[in-house]
C-alpha cells in the first residue's frame, strides 16, 4: 500500500490519496510517508482514522450543531431513560440504581449502534422468539434502548457513537472523495457503520483498495480457517460493491 501511495503521490499531477487505517496507526502511517516521500510529497496523500474521516466531512459540510455528550452525561441520560419506562420492565427494574447495571446496558446500546442495530429492531426480534429470558430481555432492551434514544433527541445533545451513521447520511452531498485512490489498509474488520461509510466511498471514489490479512478470502475455504472473520469480511466487501454496482478488481 505505501508502495502504490508513494509511486501514485510521485506523479506530476497525481489524484486525490486518501490511506484510511485504525486509529491507533495513523501516527505511524503519516511517519511511514514522510520518510518515503519527505514533506511536500508525503502532503499529497491525506490520511485518515474513521474519527478524522467523520470530522473532515462534518468541516466540509458544517457538521452538527449541539453540545456533544460525554461519558457522564451519557450515563445520567441511560438511568433517566430506564426510569422512565421501570413500570414495564421486569427484569431489568431490580438494578435500577446499580451503577455497574447502568454501564452495562450503556455498553449494549454502544454495540447496537456500531451494529446499526434500532430499538425498533430489537422490538421485532423479541416479537419472533419463544417466550422465555431472552425474549423478555431483548423486548426490555429495545424499550430501555428507544427510551435513551428520545431522551437525546429532547435534549438536543449529540451521542458521539452516532457520528459514523450520521456521517455516511451526508457524506453524499461532499465532493472530497470524488474520483480520489482510497486505500484502506490495517482493518481486521469492519462494524456496520463503517461499512454504510465504505459504501459511500466506494461509490464516490476512482478507485477503492482494501487489504486483508488472510491466505485465501475464498468463499469456499471454510469455517475453521483461521482466517475466517477476514473471510467474511471479503465477502461482505464484495456483496457491498455488488449492491452499489461497483465492479470488484481480480484480488491480488
């Protein structure tokens, strides 16, 4: 990848570079292309995490107004949001004021919207299950979860957990990746909002390269590959450019 980046930013007039890693390689990567291409060329190729993604469209196209919640704001919002619907739950009322219960389904709801999972979601799915502890527990959760979710709406403060999925909304209206070289490189997978931002991407860009860390992304090679969550992963990438009409290049 920092082969094709430095190569392409070496051209006279090289397309928009983009190199999209995980948060915690992004200082790295800049250092990788600065050595190889020193300071005016290494400016050619951008790169970013999927926050710095987020935050380079919401600067293009003015962001989200609101004062942004914090972690404490988020856990006083989650227990006024389970009082609030107590009368209907059964086995989640019992730990109303355990503060461990509280992160607990914070983390949850976390999950949740990584996965692009509604309330409305979690309602229907408790509707198709036996009666049972999951069933009741998957219906208390979609009524906990649409609870904190109107809660937020109310106070006009903006979940930072909702930054992805509000940035794949907008992203159709920016021009910073059109007809760009994207290069995503370093995932070992993605969540669902990543994915609704890939899908933008690949939509937009030129050109979309994402490496994988496998021996095969074959979709025959088999549940117990030690690959396999890369296998899935390639497999999701290839339906996602399917759905979006974007053909898929020979895997390298």
């Amino acid at each position: 990848v920092l082969e094709e980046l430095s190569h392409l930013a070496e051209q006279e007039a090289p397309p928009s570079l983009f190199l999209l890693v995980p948060e915690q390689f992004s200082f790295e990567s800049e250092k990788a292309l600065l050595r190889r291409l020193g300071p005016q060329r290494a400016s050619r190729v951008q790169v970013l995490s999927f926050t710095r993604l987020v935050q380079t469209v919401f600067r293009e196209l003015g962001g989200v107004a609101g004062k942004r919640m914090d972690d404490g704001a988020r856990a006083l919002l989650m227990s006024q949001a389970i009082r609030g619907v107590s009368d209907h739950l059964t086995l989640y009322r019992r730990h109303i004021a355990d503060t461990e219960y509280l992160q607990a389904v914070l983390s949850i709801v976390s999950e949740c919207k990584q996965c692009g999972i509604t309330p409305d979601q979690l309602s229907k799915t408790s509707e198709s299950l036996e009666k049972g502890t999951l069933k009741e527990k998957t219906r208390e959760l979609g009524l906990i979860f649409a609870s904190y979710e109107a809660l937020a709406a109310q106070t006009e403060q903006i979940d930072p957990l909702d930054d992805l999925t509000v940035a794949a909304h907008r992203m159709p209206e920016s021009r910073l990746f059109d007809g760009s070289r994207v290069y995503v490189d370093a995932f070992k997978g993605f969540t669902a909002q990543e994915m609704q931002i890939l899908a933008v991407l690949i939509r937009r860009a030129e050109k979309t390269i994402i490496t994988l860390c496998a021996d095969t992304i074959a979709d025959d090679a088999g549940t117990d590959n030690r690959f396999a969550p890369a296998i899935r992963t390639a497999a999701r990438l290839r339906d996602l450019a399917r759905e979006n009409h974007v053909p898929v290049a020979k895997i390298r």
